[in-house]
C-alpha cells in the first residue's frame, strides 16, 4: 500500500488504494474540506478484507493533491465531480461502488448524475440532494448552528484544535467520543497538507451552470446511511432521499452522527460489502 500521485483535468491528485486490484472496485469520496485521510486506514482494510480493491484520495486543496490560493479556488464543484472521474480512469477502473459521506455522498449522486456508466452502485453517507427536489427538510441541530469557528488558519495547532472540536460537534450526542484519536488524525492532516489553510477553499466553490435531472433519475442501486442523531444533516434528509431514488435502500444508525464514526465502521463496512455484492 503506497500513495500514489496522478493526473487528470490537468491536476495532480493524490490517491491510495487497498486490497487486490483483482477484486471489484470501490471508490471512496470524503466531504468538504476533508482528505482521505478521514477514510481511517482500518476501515479500508475492512472493505479490502470483504474482497474489495478500495481508492481513496484527496480532494483538491487538501492533503498532498493541488492547492489553490487560500480564500481563491480555481475550480468549481463540477471540477470535483470530473476529479472522481478521473481517479477511475488513472486506475483503468470502467465502474465501480462509489461510496460518499457528506459532501462526498452529493458528489457521489452528480457522478452517477453525470455518469452513469461509470456508477456501479451508490452508498450515501450522511447526506442530503445534490440536486434539489424542492421539499422543504429540517435545518441542523442546535448544537451545529450555534458552533462558532475560533481558529487561526495561519497556526497549526489552533487548526487542530478546531478540527477536534468540529468532530465533537458533529458526533452522536450519546456516543463517546475518542478525542485521542481523532486529535491524532486532526495533526496528521495538517501535518500532511500542502497547504492546511486552503481546504476553506470548498466553502467557495460555485456551481459549474450544468441543467441536471433530478435524483430519481439515477439508476444506480442506492444505499442510504444516516445517523438518527445526525447535526447537520437530521435524518429527513436521509429519508427523503431514500424514497427520491428509485429501489434507495435506507440504514439508520441509532445514535449515530454525522459522517463514518469508529463505532459505526463494522456495520457500515458490512452494509457496504452487502450492497455492492448484490449490485
């Protein structure tokens, strides 16, 4: 297992894989501001250990892929979708499982959207439309509206600190939260970053002006999963989407938050596992 660094739209990635090339393949995408890294090493050999070939990689503007200018992307969201893409064919990859948290998870919709050839399956983590249906769901939670970001994006420990008290917030209310470990992920992020203070850059990013059909359009097999007590995202958003793509299954985790939470790993890989065996 090695990183490994390729090209596409004209960008350097930076991208990782797990498990034998030989098995069917699975493509993970984080969310906003996230590297791969967040996909946590042990949760991928979970998936390469159930006779996957996992990829994962690092968005633009985070980790050890291209950086922008901090605070002036020059990129656009549809750029992220195409970056997907992309991974697939430096891999030689004609389809594959594509699995999103967050973020992710509505790129991972516009890829199938945009490319349905390319979507063997989808698994939606902690997500909401990609492309609206108009329906009027929930805002956040309390707790995530009123979160005030203090962090100096000039300092690495303050970075940190922030990433470690955005985890918090975004977790399962009733869950423990192992603040060791995600302390350790938060510095390795940073310290691995070409440039830490550039992943704000995804907060900036404007639409790419592509007419889309609406997610019910997709035809891919859908499997939505979603923490009952997710902040930024409460639980309608899952269901709805659920019931928007044609055949979507839904997992509701119990308790569960926002995003791939360590006590979670073993049921969302075996979900996983489950529904790509059946795609």
């Amino acid at each position: 297992m090695a990183e490994r660094f390729i090209e596409t739209s004209g960008v350097e990635l930076c991208t990782e894989a797990f498990g034998d090339p030989g098995d069917p393949p699975v493509l993970l995408i984080m969310g906003i501001g996230g590297s791969m890294l967040w996909w946590d090493d042990e949760f991928c050999r979970m998936l390469a250990d159930g006779g996957r070939h996992v990829i994962r990689y690092d968005h633009r503007d985070t980790g050890r892929s291209v950086t922008s200018e901090p605070g002036r992307p020059d990129y656009t969201g549809g750029d992220l979708v195409n970056d997907a893409v992309g991974v697939l064919d430096a891999y030689r990859v004609g389809s594959a499982d594509v699995v999103g948290v967050s973020m992710g998870g509505a790129l991972a919709q516009l890829v199938a959207l945009d490319f349905p050839d390319r979507v063997t399956s989808l698994v939606l983590i902690s997500t909401s439309f990609a492309v609206g249906d108009g329906r009027e769901l929930p805002p956040p939670a309390d707790r995530f509206a009123r979160h005030e970001a203090r962090v100096d994006w000039t300092d690495a420990e303050s970075v940190v600190e922030y990433l470690v008290d955005y985890s918090r917030v975004l977790a399962g209310e009733g869950r423990w939260f192992d603040e060791p470990a995600i302390r350790d992920l938060a510095g390795r992020e940073v310290a691995r970053a070409r440039d830490f203070s550039a992943a704000r850059n995804h907060e900036l990013l404007g639409d790419d002006g592509r007419t889309r059909t609406p997610v019910s359009s997709i035809a891919a097999p859908a499997l939505v999963i979603h923490g009952t007590d997710d902040p930024m995202f409460p639980l309608a958003h899952g269901e709805a989407l659920a019931e928007e793509i044609p055949r979507a299954r839904l997992l509701a985790l119990d308790g569960a938050g926002h995003g791939v939470e360590r006590d979670d790993w073993e049921t969302i890989a075996g979900a996983v596992l489950e529904h790509t065996a059946r795609a």
